[in-house]
C-alpha cells in the first residue's frame, strides 16, 4: 500500500469514528506520516471528491463527517465483525428514515451492471430457443420448487428438496415434518404462482401488492395480515424495527416511491429485498415477502427469478444483519449478483 493511500485510509478511519472532524483534529497525522497541513487538507479534498466523506461549514467552523453513501458500500471484514457478540458491536439501533434518500444513489457500480446486464442478455438468448409452452413451464415449475425450497429454508423450514418436490409436483406431504412447515412450502408456490400470472401487476410497486403477497405467504400459519401493532425483536441483532403502525406503513409507501423512482429493474428488485426485511412491517413473513416480491419485479422485466439454490443461509442472514447494523448493502449485494448468475446459468439453459 503507497504511504498516500495508507493516510487516507487513517484519514477516513478517524472521521469514521468521530462526529464533525476538523483539520486540526488531524495533527497527529502530520507528525506520524511527516507531512504538513496542506498535504492533510489536499487529502481531505481528494475523499470529499470521491464522495467518501462530507465536508460541512466554511472557513473556520469547516469540518468534516463520514459519507453514508460510503457506509452502505464500505468493505466490511465480515468474520471479524461477526466475531464480536452481537451485545457488543456498535450498531446503528433504531430505523434510519434516512435511508430512502441514501439509497437514491446507484445501487451497483457499472462492473456490476454490466456482469448483470451480460447475465440479463444471456438469459435472453437462452429463453428464445425455447418455443414450448410446456417446456417453459417445466423450467418456471423447477425455479418455483427449488425457490420455494431454499426459501423455506432460510426461515428453518426443514423439508428436503425432493420433499419439497413431492409436495409440490405430487401433493404428497412429508409425514415427518409439522403442518406449519407444509404449509409454507405450499404458500410458496401459490404466491410464486400469483407472481407469475400476474406479472405485469409489478411494473411499479403498489402498497398494497407488498399486503396482498405477504397475505399469501401466511396464509393458515396463523399471522396476521395486518401492519404489526406492536414492537418487535430480532434474533441475534440489537437492532430494533419501527414499533409505530403509522410509521410502518409511511417506510412501506416511501419503499414504493423509492422503486419506482429507480429506472433498473435490478436496482428495483435489490431494493425491495433489503428494506421489506428491514422495516419488518409485519408480525412474521417479512423476508419471505421481500424475497417474493423480489422475484416478481425480476419476472416483471422479463428477467429470471432468484431460486437462492446455491446460497449459503447464514452468509445470507449475516448480510441481511450488515444492513440491519449497519446500513451496508456490501455482503448481500455480493449474494444477489451470485445467486442472479446461478440462475441464469442453471435454468433454461
């Protein structure tokens, strides 16, 4: 690492961890890197043009914080993070409304969007070929088994894939598993089947459409299917969701908003996974819901949908807490782009 790139890195480091740095906070650099001020302050331009930090005030009263846009993308050592008992770590506790404004920035950088646009070109390529309806349905019915499968998973569901295949294809239950685990694979493939017919419903995001697939996907595990009244805890994080119904329903509508606003369908689809799971608007299925609905922008824009075969549940569940803690889209937006690739190259292919 050149000694430019190591001050910086102390630079961003300090501000990181102090609230409205000033240059003179920085004198300790100077002695230790053997620079004067002017050399601090050009690097101090440099992170403010690279949008990493923010520089607020004028002359004296001039002083300097860490960008959120750099929290959401920053590089975060996951295993040391996770290392830390989650008591311990120094999260960001309650909702950030701010986050809506946040995340009007570009979501994936263009490598990313053009691996994905690559992957969207691909899948397009490979779908032509098919002119069989009943072949095309086979290969819809494959996503939506192993989709409902690894979904179910995630939440501790513990049927097996060919279980889950007999269950869905042949109606035969595993007589091993409870009722409430049959019935959420089943859920599944009735909300993966509304998506499907009903695609065009997701061009833009309606309130209501997030109400009516979480409703599908609780259907019979006695939840209600209304916005929670009441607080709600999370395993594992000391991040506490919005606890007022009023409140919910404005993060669900600026959700919406937010969606709609954005122009890639994967940017669209991206967003809709992390903040349904964020604002956790309802007493249980919120990240089943956003994984759904996930799907159904992706199947909107003529896309291929996220079965989630290949991915491992707790990097998942430790990318999902990244955002929850930290604002950080870092870890799961590795995991969407991955399982995104996955599909394209495992169905009709």
């Amino acid at each position: 690492m050149s000694l430019i790139k190591e001050r910086r890195n102390k630079i961003l480091e300090y501000i990181k961890n102090h609230e409205k740095v000033q240059i003179s906070d920085l004198s300790h650099l100077i002695e230790d890197f053997q620079v004067d001020k002017k050399t601090i302050q050009r690097d101090l331009n440099k992170l403010v043009e690279e949008k990493q930090i923010i520089k607020k005030g004028t002359l004296k009263s001039t002083f300097y914080e860490f960008s959120h846009t750099n929290k959401l993308f920053e590089n975060i050592d996951t295993q040391k993070y996770f290392d830390i008992a989650y008591q311990d770590r120094d999260v960001i506790e309650s909702f950030n409304f701010d986050i809506f404004d946040i995340l009007k920035t570009d979501i994936f950088n263009q490598k990313e969007n053009e691996k994905l646009e690559n992957l969207q070109n691909q899948f397009i390529k490979n779908f032509s070929q098919y002119d069989s309806q009943t072949l095309i349905n086979k290969e819809f019915e494959r996503v939506m088994i192993e989709f409902s499968w690894k979904s179910s998973a995630i939440e501790g569901n513990t049927y097996s894939l060919l279980a889950t295949e007999a269950l869905l294809k042949e109606n035969i239950p595993d007589s091993t598993k409870t009722p409430e685990e049959t019935q959420m694979i089943l859920n599944h493939k009735d909300a993966f089947n509304e998506v499907i017919q009903n695609k065009t419903a997701f061009y833009d995001l309606k309130y209501q459409d997030i109400e009516y697939i979480h409703s599908v996907l609780i259907k019979n595990l006695g939840v209600k299917t209304n916005i929670r009244k009441s607080p709600v805890g999370i395993t594992g994080t000391k991040y506490k969701p919005l606890d007022n119904e009023f409140q919910i329903k404005e993060a669900l509508e600026k959700t919406a908003e937010l969606i709609n606003y954005k122009e890639s369908f994967f940017e669209k689809s991206f967003l809709i996974l992390i903040l349904l799971a964020y604002i956790q608007a309802f007493e249980d299925g919120n990240k089943r819901t956003s994984r759904m609905l996930s799907n159904a922008i992706l199947l909107a824009y003529d896309s291929i949908s996220l079965s989630y075969r290949a991915v491992d549940i707790i990097e998942y569940k430790k990318a999902i807490i990244l955002f929850y803690e930290q604002n950080n889209i870092s870890l799961l937006k590795k995991i969407f782009i991955e399982q995104f690739e996955d599909s394209v190259k495992n169905y009709f292919n």
